[in-house]
C-alpha cells in the first residue's frame, strides 16, 4: 500500500521532474481544485515557497513543491489536509517523494505564483525524486487514539491503522476516533494546523476503511 510506502524525505536528487509525471500531477491537482475549490499548484525548478530553515535542512535539494491555498473559510485548512494527502500518496504511487512543510513554508512568495491573489497559502508540499525512501516515524496504538462501542468491525481497525500512517503536524498524531455502529467521529486535539491535520486524517481513514462502510457524524 502506499500510506506504508510513503515516509517524509527531506533531501532530494540533483534531477528535473519527468515531463509526463508533471502533466499528471496537474491533472491530479486541478481535479482537486474543482472539486474543492482550492487554489493548488505545483512550482517546478524554484524552491522560494519553503522557509530558509526548511531550504537548510533540505541541505538546498528541494527543487519543486505544491502550493496548498485556496479562498479562506472555516472548512479551508480540512480540505488543504484532505487534499495535500491525497497528492502525496499519488505522488507516492508516481515513484515520488515528498515532504509536507507545515510550519516551515514562505506564504508571500508562494502566492506570488498564483494568479488569484485573493487567498490563503498554508502550507507546502516539497515534491521530487528523494535520496532515501525515508523512514517510519513513531507512532502511537490504535487503543490510545481510539474506541468502538462492541466490537469493533474490520473496517474500523482498518481503517485506524490507515490513520496511523498519516502525517500530522510534528508527528503528534492529535487523534480522538470514535465509533460505533456504521457511525464514525474524527476529532483532534488543539493546536497549530489541527484542522489541516483532521483532513488528513480523515482521508487515511477514508482509504483504510473503505468509504463505503461507514458514515462520517460530521462532513468535511
């Protein structure tokens, strides 16, 4: 599975995006625009959307990253999480690496490539080919961020440990799962990005458990 491929890298080859693969990252990331109405976009060749900090501990590698911004409302930093996840397991899938630079990005020049001036940036996500495939970060059970009332069916557990491959804002993982019946809760605990984390979560539940196995108690 992707979710168990895909670890955050940090340090990237000396080596230009595949023509085809960049064509395919924006068919992928227009779809989503459409869908959610969101203002991505992936930069090629120019890493100025990340933070000098993130630049450093890139060790200057980064060469393309993917815009995440869109109009600003309250459902904005969700659907940028749900979103981002979607295209970091594709890229995944593409022989890609990447890095979500949550904290560590460069708004003001980020949106100096977006043609709608009109929204927010949060985040971006550094996109190419790595020098390592990364490792698994630490993570937490599945008893310590969730609970089914009953016994809990395979989809649930599926979808928990699908959870628990996510990223989430330094590797915290603020889960709090509940569920019971065909009912399921996705919560996180507060703090910066917990709403961009709770896209992502929901999506990493979403594709272990399977959608159509259980209803949200709240949309996206």
């Amino acid at each position: 599975m992707m979710m168990e491929k895909r670890h955050t890298v940090r340090k990237y080859l000396d080596k230009p995006l595949d023509m085809d693969l960049i064509g395919l990252l924006n068919d992928r990331i227009e779809r989503n625009n459409c869908v959610y109405n969101l203002t991505f976009k992936l930069i090629t060749n120019n890493s100025d959307g990340l933070s000098s900090l993130a630049r450093l501990m890139s060790n200057n590698s980064v060469q393309n990253y993917i815009i995440l911004a869109g109009k600003d409302n309250s459902d904005l930093d969700k659907k940028i999480g749900y979103c981002g996840a979607d295209l970091i397991l594709y890229a995944q899938s593409l022989g890609l690496n990447t890095w979500w630079c949550g904290g560590m990005f460069n708004g003001k020049n980020a949106l100096k490539h977006l043609d709608n001036k009109a929204v927010r940036v949060n985040g971006v996500i550094a996109i190419g080919y790595g020098k390592t495939q990364g490792v698994p970060h630490k993570s937490k059970t599945a008893d310590q961020v969730s609970h089914y009332k009953g016994d809990a069916p395979e989809w649930f557990t599926s979808g928990i440990k699908a959870l628990l491959l996510a990223p989430s804002a330094l590797n915290r993982q603020p889960y709090i799962v509940n569920g019971e019946g065909n009912k399921v809760s996705l919560k996180v605990k507060n703090g910066t990005f917990s709403q961009v984390d709770l896209g992502i979560g929901k999506y990493f539940f979403e594709l272990g458990a399977g959608k159509s196995n259980f209803e949200w108690e709240d949309t996206l």
